[in-house]
C-alpha cells in the first residue's frame, strides 16, 4: 500500500496565513518515508492560474519526481461553483474539465469532486432534483475525465448534501449505472464516520466493489463550525484503524492522509507514517 499525505492540509485553515511551500512540503514527506503527496490546487502550491503551460507543469511533474514521490490524487478548486441548486451545471463541468488536462499534464490518476454548496444555503431546493443534478454532473465529469484515463471520486461530507449512507450508495449507483466505471466513492474515514452516525462499517461494507480512493484521518465524532467532520491526528480520536484498514486494501493503492484544518498537521506526517507503518504487513 502506497502512503500519500494530502497538501491542502498546509495551505488551508490554520495555516492559510502562512503556507509551507511545496517544496518544504516534498522534502517533509520524502524524509519521512511517504510514496506520494496529494496536491489541493491552493496557493501557494500549483494551480491553473500559477501554471497555466504544459513546460510550467512538466517543471512540478518533475520536482515530485526528483524526491521519490508520485500525485496520488488532485483537489480541485470547485467551490466558487454551483451544481445542486441550479439545472445548468455547465459552468461546474467546464471548470472540472480545466483540471482534468491539469491533472493530466501533471500525471494524476484521480480528481475528487462534491455537492459543492452547503446545506444551510439549500432551503426550498427539492432534494430530488438535487440528486438528479448531482448525478448527471458527476457523469458528465466521469466521461470527460474517463477520456484521459482519470478516475473519479466523490467526497461525501456532512455539511454538503446527499451524505446519508442511502443516498451515498444510491448516487454512485446511479452514475456507475450509466457506464461510468472510471468513478467511485471517495472513503474518507472521518466523513464516514459522521454521515453513517458512527455506523461506518456498515456504510464501508455496503459500498464494497464501489470505492475508488481513501483519505485517512481520525474522528472525535464532531464537526466544526461550518459543519465539517473534524479531521484528526490518526490515533486522537475514536477509529477503530485496526478494523478499518485491512478492509480498506482493497479499495485503492493510495491511502491519503487527509488532516483538513488541523493544527497538528505538520507534526503528524511523521506520526502518521509510523501509525500506519504497524498495519501494513
């Protein structure tokens, strides 16, 4: 199992003020014994606007190669769009596809995609049409993406909506459904945590065939206050990894670690590494 750490985790939340560069971020993980890095598309780490040209790509392509590492995945900067709430989702899936030739230059083989708008902004919006929504976008996006050999994962999270454990395996049924063999579920074990309501091996056994990429964080069973599933140290919270893990082989050959606004995320590379170093034989 391939060992990837998720680089928005540096460039966002509390240390939004002052990022640690990508190049920090390389040498850190590459000391600490990691496969690959995750790259998040936020300053200052690459992004469409900062590296608009194949050359400009092919320079990072290269720097994460000189270190011994490889992209596991891409988080795409989607959140200025809208997707659930309006019918033309046109303007989300041209803005996917921008980075579906990104991610391509830059030898990605998975980007992740969400609902996008939080729930507290969706009163009145039928959520069957957001469903419907929700699926022919992510369909388009499988197709785009599927076309350059790049898989797609959805991030369920608890503040977007579609996040019960039903309408989880119900949606990536559904867009599977019309060929899309290329798309999956993202399990991100402290999302799964909160959206199955501490009932994640159930969710984890009901989506088994159907999950295409894992992130890795612990849970304390609570959210912050915009609503998302708080993202630990491995070890600082309730998981049970000793169970989970060994049923998350299969799913990937990345397991990302994912500390999303996390103050310790700096630290915890290393002790994430050693964490995980105990289960993978």
């Amino acid at each position: 199992m391939k060992l990837s750490f998720g680089s928005w985790a540096f460039t966002r939340g509390p240390f939004e003020g002052n990022p640690v560069s990508l190049h920090a971020t390389l040498h850190k993980l590459e000391d600490e014994g990691y496969q690959g890095i995750e790259l998040g598309t936020v300053a200052p780490h690459p992004t469409l606007e900062s590296h608009p040209t194949k050359q400009k790509r092919e320079q990072v392509r290269k720097e994460v190669a000189d270190h011994g590492l490889a992209f596991s995945g891409m988080s795409p900067n989607l959140r200025d769009q809208k997707l659930v709430s309006v019918e033309d989702s046109g303007p989300y899936v041209a803005a996917f596809a921008r980075y579906v030739l990104f991610a391509e230059d830059l030898g990605i083989p998975a980007i992740r995609v969400d609902t996008v708008e939080p729930v507290v902004g969706l009163a009145g919006v039928d959520p069957n049409r957001m469903f419907d929504r929700a699926v022919k976008a992510f369909g388009l996006c499988a197709k785009i993406a599927a076309d350059r050999g790049i898989r797609v994962t959805w991030e369920f999270e608890p503040h977007l909506p579609i996040h019960s454990p039903d309408e989880v395996v119900e949606l990536v049924d559904a867009v599977r459904a019309q060929g899309h063999a290329n798309f999956g579920a993202m399990f991100d074990t402290s999302h799964a945590h909160i959206c199955a309501k501490g009932a994640e091996f159930e969710l984890l056994y009901r989506l088994s065939g159907k999950i295409n990429h894992v992130h890795l964080a612990d849970c304390d069973g609570t959210c912050d206050d915009r609503g998302v599933s708080r993202h630990l140290p491995l070890g600082a919270g309730r998981l049970d990894f000793a169970r989970l893990l060994p049923a998350l082989v299969s799913a990937s050959d990345w397991w990302t670690v994912d500390l999303y606004n996390c103050p310790e995320a700096w630290d915890a590379v290393a002790l994430a590494k050693k964490y995980l170093d105990r289960f993978k034989n």
